[in-house]
C-alpha cells in the first residue's frame, strides 16, 4: 500500500496562437462560426465531447494538437483573420455612439434572474434567460453601454434525463466555474469583490463573477463561498428551485445585491431595466441609499422612478411572484427603519389589493417610468390583466406599452446559410440585420441551392438526434437491438415537424395527440411521410408538465409511432439550435392568449423554416399568409376544451390539406411551392424580428429617455424630484375638487350625422384649488364597444375664461368618424416632467350628458 499526491497538468497554449485563451473566455465565440472552427480544428472530437466549452476544452486538448495547429499556415491565417475581426469588433465604432454619442459614459444596467448565453454556461432554464442573453449580445452588437446582473447558479437549471419509464428525472451536477467562460470579478487592486446582503438575524455574502459578451460584462453574484453556512450556500445552487422562502430570499441576493454589486465595481448606472419582477427589489435598495443620503422618502421614489423601465413577460396572473405580508415582514423588516415607515407603508410599496398578497410586478411598475409587455398581443393582455391598478382610465389606455422580442439572429442562424446570404445579400448585411430592404435579396437565391442547403442542415439534425437518443438508451441499460434500431429512426427524406419548448401545460405539446388514428394515418402515409422531434423540460415541481412528456415518449414507443416520433432529452441551447436548423416546420400551439411572445419559432424562421402556430404571442404581427401558416382563431371560444378541440381540427386540416400537399408538391426535385413559403418567410421576420431592432426600440424609445430623465432629476439636489413628488401630493390631495360641470355639444343634430361633420363643445369645470396649467381637459372619443371606448384618441380643449365660483370654461372641437361613435369629457393631471399621460392614474369625467 502506498499513497501518492493527484495534481492536474494542464496544456500550454503556444504564443503564436495564446489568443485563443482571450477567446475562449469572451462570448463573442458564440455567435462567430471562425472562432468556433478555431477550436474544432484543433480536436473535433473533443470539441464535441465537451458540448463547445472552449474554456475546458484548452484545459483538456493535448498538447501536441496545440503545437500542431500553432505551425499549420492555414490555421495560422484563418487565426490572424479572427483576431483581426475580434479586434475591429471590440474597438470599431457603433450604431449607439453615432446615435447617442453624449451618452457614451451612461450605463444601462439589465437585471434578470438568467441569463442563457451558450449550453458551455448552463444558467439558464428557457426563453427569459436565452432572450436575456439575445439582448446583451445585440447590446454588444449596437455598441449600447449596458452591464447585465444575474445570480450565477452552482446547478443551474436541471439537467433533464428520460428514464426508461419516459418520467423526466431532475439531476443537478455542480457547475465548475473554473472550467467554464466565466472569471472572479476584480477590484482596482486585484481582489476578488465580496458584498454583504443582510437577510433575517444574518449577513449573506456573495462573491461576484463576470463573464465577458462582445463588448459588455455581466456580473453575477455567487453565494457558495465558505462565509456562509451551509444553508445559505445553496441559495444560488438552482434556478427557480425551492420554495417561497428561497425565492424571496434569491430575489433579495438579484435585486438588493445586485445594485450593490454595481456600486462596488464603481458603476452608477444612469437607467435600470428590471427584466421580469424577479429582480425589482433593487427599487428599495436604491430607495434605501438616497434616504440615507439625506434624501426624503417621497422625493427618493421619484428619483428612483425616473430611471427605471420594467419589462413583464408573463400573461398569466400565476405566473407574477407574489408574497404575504407576514414573509415580506419577516425578510425585509429592517427597511422599515432605514426607511423611515412603518409595516403597512412599506408592503403598500408592492401591495397587489386584487390578490392580496406583496406582488413583485407591482413593486416594479410603481416604480418604473415605463412598463413594457414582449408582443403587441401582450401588451394588450398585461394592459387587462392590470387594469384594477388604473382605476378609472380606460384599457387601452394603461401605460403599459409593449417591445416585441427579437432573436440574436447571428447565435441562431446556421453557418451554412449565413455563408449562403452572404453571397446573395449585400456584403455588410450583417452589421444590419434590421433593414427590411436589404432582406429583399433572399428572392434571388436560386431555389435548389437553397433547397439543397436545407437538406443538408435536416441530416444533420436528425443525426445529431440519433446520437442523443442512443446515447440515451445506452445510459438506461436497454437492448444492444433496441440501441441498434435508432439508427432507422427518422427518415431525412420525410416532413418534419419540430416541437420544443417548456413543458407548461397551456403549450399543448399533445395537441397532436387527440386522434391518435388520424395522426397514424399523416405519419404513416409511404408516399408522403411525416415525423415529430419533441424536447423540452416540464419544472421539477410541474407533474402534469412531466406526464405530458411521459405521454409523448409513450406514444413513440409504440407501432406506428414509433422512429417518427421521438422526444430528445435534456433541452438546451444546443439542442436548439439543431432543431431550428433542422426541421421542416415549427410547430406552436399554447391556449391563446396564454403565449407572451415565444422566440423560438423566430430562431426557425430565420433558418427558413415554416411556422405553423397559433395566432398568439408574436405570430399575430409576423403571419402575412404568405409566409407561414396560423392555427384556429383567437376568441370566441366557452370553454378550454372547446377552444383544444376545435385548435386540433384546424391543425389535422391544415396538416392533410395545405402544408403536406405543399411540401411533396415537387417540380424538377423542389418543392416550389413549399420553398416560395420558406422565402417570404425569411425575408419578412428576420429583420423585424431580431434583438438588433429590439433593443435599438429600447433605447429609442425607454434607455434614452430614462437617461434624460435620470440627470433631470438628480439635478441640483434633486430639485425636479422634490417638486414633482409635491405636485402629486398636492394633486391627490385635492383631486376631490376636480369635476365637470357641464358639456354643451354644437354644429349637428342627432340623428344627422356624417363622416366628418365637426362637432363643438363648450365645457365648465371645477377644479378648485388647482390650476388650469396643472391638468389636461380633453374630448375622449373613439369606436364604442359594449360599455367601453376602443381604438381611442383624444383631442384637447382650450381654457377661454374663469367665470364665477372658480368654474372654467373650456372649448374644443373634432371630427366623426364612421360607425357607432362614442365620446366624453375628461379631466386628467399633467406635468412636464411625467414620463406617461397616467404617472399619477386619476382621471375626472363628465357625467350625464
């Protein structure tokens, strides 16, 4: 018996090539194709095995790989290349500084719970975190000053295994920071930066961690150091596990953590994007550094407010996080005194009335200048959803306005057709995928390249899917026969049709399912055959989610299913990206409106693959019936069975009626048909739907103004802060005065109107001790519907004299439009400096006229 000492002996990286290591710890690497061959030519086994890790790939590769690339003039000039580009990327100028170059030295600081970048970094569980990661990365792209902040997970999400039964099984390995694209954030002395977070009778410490995107940095904060105790450590080991205690405990380490993690690495963001409520407690921690800087509580929310955008990704009530005012007290009772206010002040500060319960998505809009929803459809269902919290101001006109999410069009798009439209495309059209006109040129694609290029990527797809089912197989001990037999699962010739998401029950990934002889009969046609790849993960806590994946694996098991239908496990960003590559159609089917926005259907069609999906989340703005294909209808449904049945006739009918048909209609070996579908499909939502439009909209819209607004009211002692905060009171203060007095209408009779006419109004008002200059009257008019206005405008009338008792005349005029027209009179507060027409919700109308 004897003992021996293990040490770990790394490779080194040549200095003709020791560029690869700044490479390997910069995301750039993730959407650049050069770089990725950089590392796949060295061991494309390897690279493979380590699912495109580069950092633990230069720990892992042997050293004579190294030595033999660092003296091949080949990889040495397509080496030379990718720095050079990396280098122009990293100093060249930008769309931002062009656009906003005072603005240069003002940071936006995005906070989200995940942030999903690349599968090397799996910290993230599914659309929020992918879109999070999209936005920074066009950030970079754009040259926008931003600085992501997240929670960096020991765990991560889970990782998903199928077990021979088809139950999902929730493993969670523990991440190895130091073998992945990330680094211990640094001070100006060299030292690893560690902030406080006081939570209950304790202090929790997290180290910050940084991983660098293009051009901007994302720091997120790690509890797992040895100054916890045990239980503390593990509240940043999953994401979105545990409970409501852990929860709210996580979103304290986000939000309150966060902004002093910024602090501490000298950043003083001039615009705050709280991404989803998850990380809205930065709002009181903010509000807790102005008050104990000498700033009143009141004129602190309005500093705070000034700045601040809150972005909502959830259509559904259950899905806001809420807490009861016992846990809110028992976790964040020391703001109170910090504060200045007492228990029920400081619950007001996010009190939701409707569910009673402290609710993170109010916390946030009451403290944001602007709210936005993903989708135009979302918009609308948030502006609903929320409309109990604007008592008195019409649906439409909520200010809850909407950004609809894009995709980081050169993560998703695959290398082979990016190479293909940049022949055809103009040479930068890269720098500017937003240019609907540029996208013109797809046209001119010759229909068999593009075809075969397609095919191509399929094959590919469906290997790599064969891979992972035996892989699969093989982990779960069955047969030599059964692992054997995968290889003839999945005919590369056949329409496929992709199906991968979160396994939510509201998706309906069974849609499909409701007649099992009719679906045997669409995939077992020899002349025609049709396939299904499914992946996705259902929560850990989500059983009726995991059945659904039971029955799908069930439903492939069994004769005629079985090799055309498959469910491939463990969902990631890599399984995504072969799916969206590699299918024929995209297939979405959430209960309407239940899908906020859905990104993955964009990845496909810029890929040029077909979406066939419910008129839900962004469908709805792209579907032109020229480039795709929409399921059902929208409304009019009683119940959810009925809406599921009706939703799975529409889809059998499109399936056996148009899109089969279509795609085996060939001439001289193309589906002509099918690949004019695929063309218009491209060159309409690629440049529309890309996270370079999206966060240029952002910055346009919200960024620039939340930085104009942040220097106004920090100004001169917060000069602009403390007025408006005293506007409000004076005017919720004395807003019981205000009323309409009475509406005369002039120039038509009833029952003589035309489109056009003119007509007159002459209005009395009180307003008591408030001044003219202080409000807004206006004529409020628009289509009537039901008990409601809708497709409204509104149109202001002119103060003309004060007559006796403090009553103002007003008068104004406008025109009719066609139909069942409704108007009224209303008075509303105004301000110079209030971001939306309803910063303060209140609104007098007239009344029985």
């Amino acid at each position: 018996m004897y003992f021996f000492r293990t040490i770990t002996v790394n490779p080194t990286i040549p200095a003709r090539i020791e560029r690869l290591k700044e490479l390997s710890y910069n995301l750039w690497f993730s959407w650049n194709a050069e770089v990725m061959e950089l590392f796949r030519k060295i061991d494309e086994e390897k690279w493979q095995a380590l699912n495109h890790n580069p950092v633990k790939f230069l720990l892992e590769v042997k050293q004579e790989n190294l030595l033999r690339v660092a003296e091949d003039p080949n990889y040495l000039t397509l080496y030379d290349k990718v720095m050079a580009d990396f280098d122009s990327y990293m100093k060249g100028d930008s769309w931002y500084k062009e656009k906003f170059p005072d603005f240069m030295d003002r940071t936006v600081a995005y906070f989200s719970a995940e942030f999903g970048l690349h599968e090397s970094l799996p910290i993230y569980s599914g659309g929020l975190g992918v879109l999070a990661g999209d936005h920074c990365k066009a950030a970079s792209d754009i040259g926008l000053p931003l600085v992501g902040v997240g929670l960096l997970y020991k765990q991560g999400y889970f990782t998903q295994k199928i077990n021979r039964e088809g139950w999902q099984e929730a493993h969670y390995p523990y991440q190895n920071y130091n073998q992945m694209p990330v680094k211990p954030a640094l001070d100006q002395e060299g030292r690893e930066i560690i902030i406080p977070v006081q939570l209950p009778e304790r202090v929790v410490h997290l180290k910050i961690w940084q991983i660098q995107v293009g051009r901007i940095n994302i720091y997120l904060m790690d509890a797992d150091i040895t100054l916890n105790n045990n239980d503390d450590r593990q509240l940043t080991a999953q994401l979105y596990g545990g409970d409501k205690d852990t929860r709210i405990s996580q979103e304290m380490l986000l939000g309150i953590g966060g902004v002093k993690a910024l602090r501490q690495l000298g950043i003083s963001p001039a615009a705050w994007h709280i991404n989803e409520g998850h990380a809205a407690f930065l709002c009181i921690e903010r509000l807790r550094e102005l008050v104990e800087g000498g700033v009143p509580l009141a004129t602190a929310k309005e500093v705070v407010r000034a700045s601040t955008l809150f972005t909502t990704h959830t259509p559904v009530p259950a899905g806001h996080d809420v807490f009861d005012s016992d846990k809110v007290n028992h976790y964040l009772s020391q703001y109170y005194g910090l504060l200045g206010v007492d228990r029920n002040s400081f619950i007001s500060l996010g009190w939701d009335a409707k569910r009673n319960n402290f609710n993170m998505t109010i916390l946030a809009m009451n403290f944001a200048s602007y709210c936005n929803g993903v989708s135009m459809l979302h918009g609308d269902v948030t502006r609903k959803m929320f409309h109990y919290h604007y008592d008195n101001i019409p649906e439409e006109e909520v200010p809850i306005y909407s950004v609809t999410n894009g995709i980081h069009t050169l993560t998703w798009l695959s290398d082979d057709l990016r190479d293909l439209f940049s022949a055809y495309l103009e040479p930068t059209w890269d720098n500017n995928i937003c240019d609907q006109n540029l996208w013109q040129a797809i046209d001119k694609i010759p229909d068999q390249q593009l075809w075969d290029l397609h095919r191509d990527l399929k094959k590919k797809a469906i290997q790599f899917m064969r891979e992972t089912l035996k892989n699969q197989k093989y982990r779960n001990q069955e047969a030599a026969e059964s692992i054997d037999e995968v290889e003839e699962y999945l005919n590369p010739e056949a329409f496929t049709i992709g199906f991968a998401r979160r396994f939510a029950t509201y998706k309906r990934a069974t849609l499909l399912f409701r007649d099992p002889e009719k679906l045997s009969k669409l995939l077992s046609d020899p002349e025609r055959p049709v396939q299904i790849i499914f992946a996705g993960k259902a929560h850990p806590a989500d059983r009726p989610g995991q059945e659904l994946i039971k029955e799908i694996y069930e439903m492939s098991q069994q004769y005629p299913f079985k090799g055309k239908i498959v469910f491939v496990e463990n969902y990631d960003m890599n399984v995504a990206r072969h799916m969206v590559q590699g299918v024929d159609m995209w297939l979405n089917t959430p209960r309407w409106p239940m899908e906020a926005s859905g990104t993955s259907g964009m990845k496909a069609a810029v890929n040029g693959v077909i979406n066939c999906s419910v008129l839900d989340g962004w469908w709805p703005e792209a579907y032109n019936e020229q480039n795709g294909y929409a399921i059902g209808k929208q409304t009019g449904y009683r119940t959810e069975e009925e809406q599921d049945s009706d939703d799975a006739y529409h889809l059998y009918s499109l399936l056996e009626n148009q899109i089969i048909p279509t795609y085996y209609n060939h001439k001289d070996g193309c589906p002509l048909g099918w690949i004019k579908i695929m063309k218009n499909c491209i060159k309409t939502i690629a440049p529309k739907f890309s996270t370079e439009r999206m966060v240029k909209e952002y910055t346009e819209r919200f960024y620039s103004q939340a930085i104009l607004r942040e220097e106004k009211f920090s100004n001169n002692n917060y000069q602009a802060a403390f007025e408006i905060q005293n506007f409000k009171r004076f005017i919720k203060e004395n807003w019981h005065h205000v009323a309409v007095k009475s509406v005369k209408t002039e120039g038509v009779s009833e029952g003589h109107l035309k489109v056009g006419d003119e007509l007159n109004l002459t209005v009395d008002i009180y307003l008591g001790p408030i001044k003219p200059e202080d409000v807004v009257v206006e004529i409020v008019h628009g289509c009537e519907s039901g008990r409601s206005l809708i497709n409204i405008k509104t149109t202001p009338l002119q103060v003309q004299t004060k007559g006796t008792e403090g009553i103002y005349h007003y008068e104004g005029r406008f025109n009719l439009e066609q139909g069942s027209y409704g108007f009224s009179v209303r008075i509303r507060p105004h301000h110079s400096l209030f971001a939306t027409n309803f910063e303060l919700p209140l609104a007098s109308w007239a009344k029985n006229f």
